[in-house]
C-alpha cells in the first residue's frame, strides 16, 4: 500500500474531501490536499536499504474554525502509525477566507526489492 492511498483512507474515513497536489472541485467548507514531498531510504543493514521513507504534506484548507478538525487529524494520523514531522498554521487567504494549515506526515515501508 502507498502513503498516498493510506492517507486517502485516513480523511475519507473523517468524511474530509482530498486530492493531491490540486483540489479540482468546487471547494467546499473544509478540504485536504495532499503533496508529496520525500520518498527516500534511511535505513541501511549490510550497505542495502531496508525501508523505503516516504513523507506528504497533507494542507487542510478550512473557511471555518480550523481548529476542531486539525485535532481530529492528528489524532487520526497517530493512531494510523503516521510520523507527524511538522505542524504548523500557514496563514489565512483574504480573498477566500481559507485558513491554511499544513501537517507533514511520514511513514516507513520495509523495502522489497523487484527481481526483473
């Protein structure tokens, strides 16, 4: 499974709205789009990886009080074995109304390498 379809269930189960990198429909009250940012190994046995990091930005986009639903994301990222390496309050758009806050999540998948 990707870090992209396992966040995708995480905020469908919240009934939050997401797309990646773009949200294409209409915005609704409050939204998640989602960028990847890393897909690297940092771990290393016998000079060979071992797991594959792969980190998103996930952006809750909200033009009401933000705050109720960036708990109910975190909590959920934690409880779905997510690493939560940076939150943090972007700001908020004027000519929208949006407030922007952003969460950078990471996740280790152990390495299998392809035979071709």
């Amino acid at each position: 499974m990707s870090i992209l379809s396992e966040l995708n269930d995480v905020f469908d189960s919240l009934g939050l709205p997401v797309e990646s990198t773009v949200f294409s429909n209409k915005a609704k009250e409050e939204y998640i789009v989602l960028t990847p940012l890393t897909d690297t190994f940092d771990y290393y046995a016998d000079n060979g990886p071992v797991y594959d990091v792969c980190e998103v930005r996930v952006t809750l986009f909200s033009n009401k009080n933000y705050l109720k639903t960036r708990n109910r994301i975190i909590d959920a990222l934690l409880e779905n074995d997510f690493t939560i390496t940076l939150k943090q309050y972007a700001g908020r758009d004027d000519d929208t109304g949006f407030h922007n806050y952003t969460i950078d999540v990471q996740k280790h998948y152990l390495y299998e390498r392809t035979d071709d």
